[in-house]
C-alpha cells in the first residue's frame, strides 16, 4: 500500500503543468533524435545538460527521461523507411521493417513498433515500480567492501559490452579513471594531475566531458569523415494495422517485453542482446516463416522493438537503486544527477523520494504521450529527414558551445570541450566506445572511496573484500566476466582447430 500511495503522489508531482511541459517537450525531443540517424539520446541529453543546470531537478529529469525513452520510439522510424537505425537497439527492427516497407506495408510495421513500444514500456514501468524499491531495501545492507566490488563489476561489464573488444572497452575506462582523478584530492586535500592549472583544481566537470565526447566529438567525426551521405527513403502507406497484423503482433510484444526486462536490469545489459533473442525466439515460434528475410514479417518488427523499450526501461533500476548505469545515456544520467548534488542508491528512495516517484509516474504519462506522437504525426517525423545533415551538425556544435560557456562563462572551459572533443574523434576513428570514460570518470571516484573505507574496516588488509559473503560472491562474479568469455573462446579456437 505504501508504494501505491508514494506513486500517487509522483503522479500528482509528475500531473503539474510545468512537469507535463516538460515531459512533453522531452517526448518530442526524444522522437525527433531518435528519427534522426546518428545523433542518438547520449548525445542529446549531453549537449542540454548545460542549458538544464538552472532547471528544478525533478522536471529536470522528466525531461531528461523523455528524452530518452523517446528517442527509442522515433528510432523505429528511420530502421523501417530508410533502413538505417538511428541507434544500435534499432538494428535488429531494420531488419525485417525495411522489408515490410519495401512490399509496400510500411505503415503496418510503423504502427506494431509504435504500439509494441507503448505495451513493453508500460508493462516494464509496472516491473519498475514494484521491483526498484524492494531493490532499494537490500541493498542498503551492502557495504564498503560491496559497493567497491559493484562498481568494480560495472567496470568490467561496461568496458566490455559496451566496447568492440575487452582491451578497447578498459582502455577507454582506463581514461576515464584517469580524469576522476583530476582535483583536489577528498581525503589527503592534495592537489593530483592538475598540472599547476588553477581552473583544474576543482576537477574536470562531468557534464563538460560528456558534451565534448558524445555532442562535439559526434559531429566533428560526420564533419570529417561522413561527409554528406544520401539515403533512399521508401514509401509510407497509411499508419494501421489489420485484424490479422493484429493478432500476429501482440503475443510477440508481450513475449519480448519479458525478454527484455532482465536485460536491463543488470549491468552486462544493454538493448542489443535481447532484440537480437528476440527475433530470433519469433522466428522460431511464427507460423509464417517464409516471410523472415523475404517480404517482412510482422513478428520481426514487433517482438524486437518492444524488447528494445523494455530493456531500455529497465536501465533505471540499476541506475536509480544502484547508482551503476547499464548503458551510454544512463551514464550521462547519472552526471546529471551528481550535478544537483543528488547521488543515485539505495539511499535515494528516502533522500530524495519525491523526484524518484516523480520521475517513475512520469514514465506512464510520457508512454501515452509518446503513443500520440508517434501515431498520427509520423509523417510529420519524416519530414525531419529531409534537413542536410550538415546544418543539423552545426547547430549541435553551437549548442554544445553555448550550453558549456554559460556554466562558468571560462574560455578555459571552450578550450577544453573541443579538446575533449577531439578525443572523441579519435575514439570513433579507432572503434574506442565513449561511454566507458564517462562511467569511469563518475564511478572513478565513488569507487577509491569505497575502496579506502574498506581498508579502513578491514584495519589495512585486502582480506575484507574475501570475508563477507556478499563480497566474496561479488568477486567471484567480477573473476567469472573476466575469464569465462577469453575461456570459451579459446575452447571454441581449439575445437575448430581439431576439426
């Protein structure tokens, strides 16, 4: 009863004008970057960042939610009429929604993503609301020792899901170490890398990072190496479904809602994995094969998007109960909290529960907004394609240089972004992932003082991490992410080897 009454009062929070605004505005934010291929919701949510700092924290992050869950929507779009996802969740949705919309059923599979997305998103904030507090609860339990290990997981994890291959992932993560330690130091008071810089005393700003590696490394690289590239755009038939799609969508939608769900929820997650099982569990199951890799079938747009919005759902329970993200947007999420001095955990639903039920019961109104937007005035989404990609750059790298300026008005700080900047092209040059650096960058620090408060506990020895159970267990699972894929690997090498 307890949770029905604090949801009621995020939703009267959450039911204000100024948050429904916001909510709004963030949903068609959201859509429209997800309809724009490249730009992605990382990118968006870092380059508003610095226009937000002055915002209420709560509408700040309704309309940084909207942003995102929005953007998973509009991604749809560009998979199924161009066949370029707009981002990597949207890959496998492309697949057979490009071949609907080549048989002239274009508006069927725009119709099963969009209303596949509002079922699984729905069901997966119900799974949110009731599963994130009794996470909350144990997880107050953890200690020190825990905590460090956690983190030390999300490390290991999201270097390597997150990257091309393992050595890519920690070595972005290893940069991203390496810039949390920038500052003063919290303990000792001594200065550490700040080179004799004054502006560097107070450390490296999170959301100046995030801007200059997601927002203006982003742009920069399509300035230089994309170039202006020119898809073919397929016809939109009329946005509906008949009887027969009908029947075919919905036990897809609600199969992969509950794939996808756990994969979110933990951090070697992400929203590729379950899309992919997805269409292939679809596959499997339909009584429509030949459709599969042919003209497109219906069940290989459904299944696959609603996946996709359940997983993406899901990321806010690690994030919330945790403070761990589980992917590059949630990453920049939570800078956006340590911006307003808010610090995600278990702490945070007695803390801070108005924002968290706030933000929770904005997860439904936002859903019914995004149906809204996306049915009726898809065409109207499409028409965003038609922008020449190089005014659509420049005015990111306006924003991003605007939005940076005004949080210090520091010269020092512009001089830094397009640096950062540049470490972001070369990242992307080389197949260097970014998020591992923001994650680092933000955790880094959590992280030592997890880390010396432990010792602290354990009277200087290492041993504390091996003592209690929960840390014990948590090594082990750090060991297993470690060796176990480098292990299958190499017994997969010497089988095909013997053959």
């Amino acid at each position: 009863m307890d949770i029905w009454q604090q949801l009621l009062q995020g939703f009267s929070t959450a039911a204000t004008p100024i948050n429904l605004l916001w909510a709004l505005l963030g949903c068609t934010i959201g859509t429209a970057v997800g309809v724009l291929p490249g730009i992605g919701p990382a990118t968006a949510v870092a380059m508003l960042l610095p226009i937000t700092l002055k915002v209420d924290p709560t509408a700040s992050m309704i309309f940084f939610a909207g942003i995102y869950y929005g953007a998973m929507y509009g991604g749809s779009t560009t998979s199924i009429l161009l066949n370029t996802p707009g981002e990597s969740g949207s890959m496998v949705t492309a697949m057979e929604g490009n071949r609907m919309a080549k048989s002239g059923r274009a508006g069927a599979a725009l119709a099963t993503a969009a209303v596949g997305s509002f079922v699984a998103g729905t069901i997966a904030t119900v799974l949110v609301t009731f599963c994130a507090p009794l996470v909350a609860r144990h997880a107050v339990k953890l200690g020190p020792p825990e905590y460090f290990l956690l983190m030390v997981l999300a490390f290991c994890t999201v270097s390597a899901v997150l990257g091309k291959s393992t050595l890519r992932g920690l070595t972005a993560l290893f940069v991203g170490l390496a810039l949390g330690l920038v500052g003063i130091d919290q303990i000792s008071g001594q200065a550490r890398y700040t080179g004799g810089v004054p502006e560097l005393m107070d450390g490296l700003e999170v959301v100046l990072i995030a801007v200059g590696l997601f927002a203006v490394g982003e742009a920069l690289y399509h300035v230089l190496y994309e170039g202006r590239s020119v898809e073919t755009q397929n016809r939109m038939s009329k946005v509906h479904m008949t009887a027969m799609e009908w029947r075919r969508s919905w036990p897809a939608w609600l199969r992969a809602t509950f794939i996808g769900f756990p994969f979110g929820t933990i951090p070697a997650g992400g929203s590729e994995i379950p899309t992919f099982l997805s269409y292939a569990t679809e596959k499997k199951l339909s009584k429509h094969p030949e459709e599969f890799g042919t003209k497109g079938a219906i069940e290989g747009v459904a299944g696959p998007e609603a996946a996709n919005n359940a997983a993406i759902t899901a990321t806010l329970i690690p994030l919330l109960t945790l403070g761990i993200p589980t992917s590059n947007t949630t990453a920049i999420l939570l800078g956006a909290f340590q911006n307003y001095g808010i610090n995600p955990g278990p702490q945070l639903f007695d803390t801070n529960a108005a924002l968290v039920w706030a933000l929770i019961a904005s997860l439904y109104i936002g859903n019914v907004m995004l149906l809204i937007l996306n049915l009726p005035l898809v065409g109207l989404w499409v028409k965003l394609l038609k922008i020449p990609r190089h005014y659509l750059y420049a005015g990111i790298l306006i924003f991003a240089t605007v939005g940076v300026y005004g949080m210090r008005q520091s010269a020092f700080d512009l001089v830094l972004l397009y640096a950062v900047g540049l470490l972001g092209v070369a990242m992307r040059r080389f197949d260097f992932p970014t998020a591992p650096v923001v994650v680092g960058m933000i955790l880094g620090p959590l992280a030592e003082a997890q880390m010396r408060n432990a010792l602290s506990i354990g009277e200087g020895h290492w041993g504390v991490f091996v003592e209690r159970p929960m840390s014990a267990v948590l090594l082990a699972v750090v060991a297993a992410v470690l060796v176990l894929p480098r292990a299958l690997r190499l017994l997969k090498l010497r089988r095909a080897a013997a053959a």
